[in-house]
C-alpha cells in the first residue's frame, strides 16, 4: 500500500504529523476527533496496529474515515495518524500478472509473508522492488519532453513491452538518462530539468497515481473501432467499440461471469484488468485459480502475461471492494496511456454499490432508493466515464472498454444499480434467465439488448469485414422481430394456422437462435468465431431464405424444413475459423444444387 504525496497537505499550512483520537467505531467507518487541516481522502493510519483509513467527510476537527481493514478490536480512544498523501497505486513493470486486493495490496506475495489471512497493518509493496528490469532508453541527453513521453521501454512479459512514461506533471530538458541495462524500480533512469522553475525530477521505473483522479490525456476520440469479441451476439449484433462501456446485467447463474471471462480471454485488448467483486468468496477463489492456468488464445501463453487480477471476496472489508474499481481503472488508464488497448471488467458491480450502501449507513446519511446512497448514480458515471478511446499526452491512441456486470436481486432490471448502471452505459447485453434455464447460451437476449454504437462501427465492419454486414444483420434482426410476434399467434392457434411464407420465417429465424447466436463457451473452436465465419454462417442461413423463399409455393415447407443441408448449416459453427472460406463456399454449393434438384 503506497500513496501520492499529496502536495497541499506537506505545504506551508502543514505543520508536521496530525494525529487525533478514535470518539467512535461503526465496522469500516471510523470517527476520529483532533483531526483539524486533514485533508479529503488523505490517508491515514488508524490505531497502534496503523491499520489504513481514508478521509471520507471532514466535520469540523472530526475526521471521518473508511478503513480498509478489519476494525474489530479498535478501541475508542485509539490513535489516528495523517499520512499526508492519498489513496493511490504503484504503477511500473511486475503490475502484470499482479493479483491485488482492492487498494492494491499484492494478495499473493501477503500470503507469502502473513498466510493465507491479510495479517492488519501489514505492508507489503504491490511490486517487487528487488528484481531487476531490462530497460532500453529511448529518448537522450538533452532532450526536451513533456508530461506522459515515453523514455524508453522494458520486455515486461512475452507479450507486453512496459512503456516507461515521464509522470504527468513533469516536464523539461533530460539532463540525464541511464545507459540500457538492469535497473529496480526504485532505480533514478532519468533527470528532467524544468526551464522555468529550475525543479529537477527524478523519474524511476515506477510512478505513484491516486486512484480517485484519472490520468489527463490530450483529447478523447470518437470510438469507431470495434473491440472483437468472438462472440457472435456481440460483435454481430449489439458490438462495443474498444473504448466504449456495457453493462451486462442478470440473475443468478445467467451466465455473467462466463461472459466477462471469455471477453477476457478472446477479445482483442492489448490488456486486461478484471476486477472480481466476488459475491461469494469459492466463486473469486475459482478466478484466481482458473485465470493463471488460462492461456491466451492469440500468443499461446498465459493469459496472466497481459492480465491484472483485483479480487475481492465477501469476507474481505467492504471500504477495500469500494475502492477497488477505482483501482482497476487507474491501472487500466496507465497502459493506455502507453498506447494500449485495455479492457476492463467488473464482476459484480452490484457488490461494488453493495460495499457503497454499507458505507453510506454507517455514515447515517440520508438513504435514497432501495437503501443506496442519492450519490450512487453520480459514482457509477465517474467510473464509467473513465473508458475511452483517447489520444495521450505522448500523441499514441490508446482505450479503456469497460465491462460491467450487474446482479440485479431476482433479475429485476427495474432495481437502481441497473437503471443507473445503463443510463451512463451505451451497451446493454441483457441476459434473460428463461434463454439460460433453456441453455441457450450466452443468455443475450436479443430483443431486449442494444448497442448505441452501431451507426459509429457500420463503417469499420463495412470496409473490413463485408459491404452488406450491416444490410444482412438487419435483415437477421427483423426476421427473428417477425418470430417474436409469430409466436404469439402459434401460441394461440398452433403453427398450421398460419401461411408457407410465415412459417419459413419462423424456420429461418430458429436457424439464427440456434445456429447462429448459441455459442458454447467451452467449445474448442466454437469459443471464438472471427468476424469474418461470423459474416458468412450469416450469410449461409440468409441466402438459405432466400432460395426457400423462391421455392415457396411449389414446394410445401414440410419439404424445405427436412432438407439435408440444414444438418450442414447446423455444424458450422464447430467448423474452424481459418478454413471456413472454403467451408463457405462447399454449403453455398450443396445448397444451391440441393435446392436445385427440389424445383425439378
Ligand atoms: N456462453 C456460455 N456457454 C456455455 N455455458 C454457459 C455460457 N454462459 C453460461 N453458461 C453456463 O451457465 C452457468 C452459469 O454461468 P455464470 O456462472 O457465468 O453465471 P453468473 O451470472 O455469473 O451467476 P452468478 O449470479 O451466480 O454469479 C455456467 O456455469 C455455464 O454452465
Ligand atoms: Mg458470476
């Protein structure tokens, strides 16, 4: 646990340490007196033990502080000490791979030093500031930069090169940069000499960032590039851009968290930061142990080589899973700002808002719906407006998609974490328990999802991936529209009752359910399909409408329905994404010809 020393609090009005006393102790909130010139979520160290506490609210001399540890056994009359610096997280090489706690605490490397419990007050860094890094300037003597230049780079795993970036409030003439070679963090790489105010500022391999501010970059940009999924719902129905926000609510069990982590694993970000705000501890204690085994599909290598884990359990201290998600966006901002596509996702941040609840009733603040705090919508968009496709201070475009999952109690969207979760996010991915109790996954519920950025990625998947993508998921999405209303009438007067020409709909639209959107996770191949096999096993169930269409009339149904070419369309998806051109081409084929020997 490290923070940023917060310049106001160590200037002139600053005399030295503020310490004051513990009048009152309600599970994390704690109230401390004597606490005057502390400032705003300045750190603190509660009791003898030095547990670590924030600043939440200042009531005259009273300090009002969320503790991020345990508090049982703290005593009115105990010692509260100022730190002088704010809630903040390390950033620099060895944060990949990291498993962290809410406020940054390397949950491994504890366990190491205190077992499998967080022994309280425990300090223990979030990297490692022994091992030494290969690092190779890329900038030299003399040299003019700015907040956010990159000085040079280090291998941090296979898959990662850790840009070294100049913090943003430093800039001036380099007046010395090291030599390439094996450094620590806390080794000085460079000197950045300030022209004006003569400051000198040593810049080291890792830099401090508090977690409540996000990182200034130079503009933010229109997010017209998707982030690919390989999920067929997402990307060819309601798709996010990289630097775009989802939320994606359901109940128990519709499939949340196998979402998020196939996103995880198959979505083409440079990073990914998860954060898990367990709802129960086995099922975080099954990310931390399922993550590290994962491989990245795309390199071959262990998804942890370009993954940061944030876990919280339900029995870890709730201030900590309050922080945690700004945690996760602060990392998350660091490798944008290196040029980087990260994508980050919460899983749940129902429990997020849960831990806000908590807090806000030990604060005795006035409740607004359901229990939550009035400020729960306003902290839910300060954390979503932190995605973004962005150009940094160093001129490289880099993103945060952020992803959120959301445990609506009895899958009720109508509850306030949801309502405000999606009037800040501009994709919904509704999960519908009645597809998840069919085991039609993902459990996207395709009438009730939406994607407000479909008119700002047509262009992207016009130019790259087909010239009708957009006319044929239209096309889809009306067809499986005309199936909701059709079921209706099939419910009420069976099937027969209605025309050749709307059964076929119903047909065609059962291909797309089936066919097309259910998509098994843990399928060998089927877990990602490309853009392009997702365009052409489109394709094939719609031209496949079209020749039945032609037929209709001629032919009764019941023959089109019992064709053999469906057993083909049906397997499809099993077919592998890098040979299914020719796949495509050999059902366009049999269909035509099938369809063919039918008119004769
Ligand atoms: N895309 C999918 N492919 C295959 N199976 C799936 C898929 N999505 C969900 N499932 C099945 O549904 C089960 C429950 O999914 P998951 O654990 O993701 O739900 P959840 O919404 O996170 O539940 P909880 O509310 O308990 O956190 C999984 O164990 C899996 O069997
Ligand atoms: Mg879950």
């Amino acid at each position: 646990m490290v923070g940023v020393t917060n310049k106001k609090a160590l200037s002139g009005e600053r005399k030295g340490e503020i310490t004051g006393k513990i009048i009152k102790i309600s599970g994390p909130v704690v109230v401390a007196s004597g606490m005057r010139g502390i400032l705003m979520y300045e750190l603190v160290r509660v009791s003898e033990e030095g547990l670590i506490g924030e600043v939440i609210q200042i009531k005259g001399d009273n300090a009002i502080i969320q503790v991020y540890e345990e508090t049982t056994g703290i005593k009115p009359g105990s010692v509260v000490r100022s730190t002088g610096a704010s809630l903040s997280v390390e950033l620099g090489p060895g944060i990949i791979g990291g498993i962290y706690d809410g406020i940054q605490r390397p949950l491994l490397r504890i366990k190491d030093a205190s077992g499998d419990f967080i022994a309280r007050g425990i300090n223990v860094r979030p990297l490692d500031d022994k091992k030494k890094w290969h690092f190779l300037p890329s900038i030299n003597k003399g040299d003019k930069v700015e907040g956010g230049a990159i000085i040079g780079s280090i291998r941090e795993t296979s898959v990662v090169e850790h840009r070294i970036l100049v913090p943003p409030s430093v800039s001036g003439v380099v007046s010395s940069i090291v030599k390439e070679g094996d450094y620590t963090i806390d080794d000085v790489v460079a000197v950045v000499k300030n022209g004006e105010t003569g400051v000198e500022s040593e810049i080291r391999l890792s830099q401090k960032w508090s977690v409540r501010t996000s990182r200034p970059i130079r503009e933010k940009r229109d997010p017209s590039i998707p982030l690919i999924t390989g999920m067929r719902v997402i990307d060819t129905f309601f798709p996010i851009p990289k630097g775009g926000t989802a939320a994606i609510p359901g109940g128990f069990g519709t499939g949340k968290t196998v979402t998020q982590q196939s996103l995880a694993k198959w979505s083409d970000a440079d990073i990914i930061v998860y954060i898990g705000c367990g709802e129960r501890g086995n099922e975080m204690t099954d990310v931390l142990k399922t993550f590290p085994s994962l491989k990245d599909p795309r390199s071959g290598k262990p998804l942890m080589e370009r993954t940061v884990i944030i876990a919280n359990t339900s029995n870890m201290p709730v201030a900590a899973r309050e922080a945690s998600i700004y945690t996760g966006v602060t990392i998350a901002e660091y490798f944008r700002d290196m040029g980087y596509a990260v994508a980050l996702m919460a899983d749940s941040t129902s429990r997020w808002a849960e831990a806000l609840r908590e807090i806000s009733g030990r604060l005795e603040e006035l409740p607004g719906e359901e229990g939550y705090p009035a400020y729960l919508a306003s902290r839910l968009s300060q954390f979503y407006e932190r995605a973004g496709r962005v150009e940094s201070l160093n001129g490289k475009e880099g993103s945060i998609s952020i992803i959120g999952a959301v445990s609506p109690p009895g899958g009720d969207f109508s509850e306030p974490v949801t309502q405000n979760t999606l009037r800040v996010t501009k994709v919904f991915w509704a999960l519908d328990k009645n597809l998840a109790s069919r085991r039609h996954f993902p459990g996207i519920n395709w009438l009730e999802s939406y994607s407000l950025y479909l008119d700002q990625l047509e262009d992207w998947f016009s130019k790259n991936i087909a010239e009708d993508w957009n006319k044929l998921r239209e096309q889809a999405m009306i067809l499986l529209q005309k199936e909701e209303n059709l079921q209706e009438i099939v419910q009420l007067v069976g099937p027969d009752a209605l025309p050749e020409s709307e059964r076929l709909i119903l047909e065609v639209s059962k291909m797309i359910r089936e066919d097309f959107l259910q998509q098994n996770a843990f399928h060998e191949v089927d877990a990602f399909c490309s853009p392009e096999k997702q365009y052409k096993m489109l394709k094939i169930i719609l031209t496949f409408y079209e020749l039945a269409g032609r037929l209709l009339g001629n032919v009764p149904l019941e023959k089109i329905a019992a064709m053999k070419i469906k057993t083909d369309i049906a397997r499809m998806k099993e077919h592998k994404n890098e040979t299914f051109d020719k796949k495509y081409t050999e059902i366009i084929t049999k269909m035509q010809s099938e369809f063919k020997s039918m008119e004769e």
